[in-house]
C-alpha cells in the first residue's frame, strides 16, 4: 500500500490521487520530489515532503503533481465531457424547425398515408372477428370486438399524430401536425379510395359517411383530438 510523498498517506494499490491531499501520480515526465527545480508542496505536514516516492504496480516511474486547495482544473482536464444536449428543433426522424410550404404538405400526406394504411389493415383483421361475433349471436362477443375495433382505431390516430409531431418537433406546434394529420386520413385519403374503388367497382360515385353530419361531427370532436393528443405528447417528450 503506498504511501503519499507529501502528506504520508496510505492509499490503495494504483490509485491516482493521494486520498487525503490531492496529490496527483503520473507518469508524465515530471521529475521526482526531491531534485532541483521542483519546490516543495505547500500546506502539508511537517517532514512530509522527505517521504520516499514509491513507485506504482505496472508504473516505470511514479511522478506526483500537487494539486493546490481549491484549484481542480488539472483534475477536471481527465473528466468526461459531458454528454450533447439535444439541439432543439432537430427531430427524432432528422427532421429540421424550419420547414417550407411543401416540406410541411409532404410531410403531412406521407405519414398520413401510412397511418390510413395500418388503419385498413387492422380494420380488415377485425372484422372478420366482428363477422364471426355477429353470426355467432353472441351479443357480448359482437360488443367487445366492436368495442376492441374503436380503440384499436383511436390509438392509432393517437400514434399517428405523435409520429409526425416526432418528426417534425416543432415547439407549440405538435398538437396542429397531429391534428392535420388525422384531418388528411379522415377527409383526404378516405374519402379518395372510397371514390376511387367505388368508381372502379361499382361506376358511381360514392360519398362516404365521413361527409354525412354525424361523421363530421365525430372528426371533429373524437378524431382530430385524438390526433391533437398524439402530437402534444410527441412535443412534450421530445422537446419538454
């Protein structure tokens, strides 16, 4: 167990610093305590800088530097710098704060594009549950699963809404991104495809109930919400 040269410490095998002073061991060169042109340390006990240096386990020549009381810089040179903060503004997906006009538009109608697509799927898988629920005659089966494809829907608006707010992360602007978000699945792509598989299959046009009054109001007050939601929580995780 080592000694410190100027306080006489005992410290562990290999420590670094004197436990007691602050003494510094390194290897860097310094001449030993003791020749010329090295003064004495300060503040220690008395005879403490006759002390023999003793050199270190795996060390070719055990030097000491003094760190003086209340001056750490030479400890605070071999401290690990502290990790990078986030850079508001730059989004999880690598998104940027400033957008243009048609960055935001292309933003919008990919991610919504995605969520209408696993909303499609979903609901396909669904309802076959749906169908078997409601032939079975079971009333509580057809229920629950009625009651599973509502909420499975609304978390999905939810995700969708915070996956663009993700990306896009701008502060106080997440709850609009998602709700323009679920507003493109609900009024754009919907009633698109319903037009267009309507027009393909049946060679009219069909107006899908997001127009009728009792949908808008749903949009309105359940959906765009929902979106709102998911884009709040988005800014409040990723932005505070």
């Amino acid at each position: 167990m080592p000694s410190c040269p100027y306080c006489g410490a005992y410290n562990p095998e290999g420590a670094s610093f004197c436990s007691l002073c602050l003494a510094r061991l390194l290897t860097d060169g310094i001449p030993p305590v003791g020749q010329p042109g090295v003064p004495p340390a300060h503040g220690t006990l008395s005879g403490a800088q006759d002390a023999p240096t003793r050199p270190l386990p795996g060390a070719h020549d055990a030097r000491t530097v003094y760190v003086p009381s209340g001056d750490f810089r030479p400890v605070g040179e071999n401290a690990p710098a502290p990790p990078a903060e986030r850079t508001p503004g730059a989004g999880r997906f690598g998104g940027a704060t400033k957008r243009s006009a048609g960055q935001v538009v292309t933003l919008v109608l990919k991610h919504s594009l995605v969520v209408f697509v696993v909303l499609v799927i979903c609901g396909f898988i669904l309802g076959f549950f749906l169908a078997g629920a409601l032939f079975s005659g079971g009333r509580s089966g057809f229920y629950f699963t009625l009651g599973l494809v509502y909420a499975v829907e609304a978390l999905l608006l939810i995700w969708g809404g915070y996956r663009i707010s993700a990306e896009a992360l701008e502060r106080e602007r997440g709850w609009l991104y998602g709700t323009v978000c679920v507003a493109a699945v609900i009024f754009f792509w919907q009633p698109l495809i319903s037009f267009l598989i309507g027009l393909l299959v049946t060679e009219r046009v069909v107006v899908p109930q997001t127009f009728s009054p009792l949908g808008i109001l749903v949009a309105l007050f359940l959906f765009l919400p929902l979106g709102a939601l998911g884009g709040w929580l988005a800014e409040k995780r990723y932005m505070g």
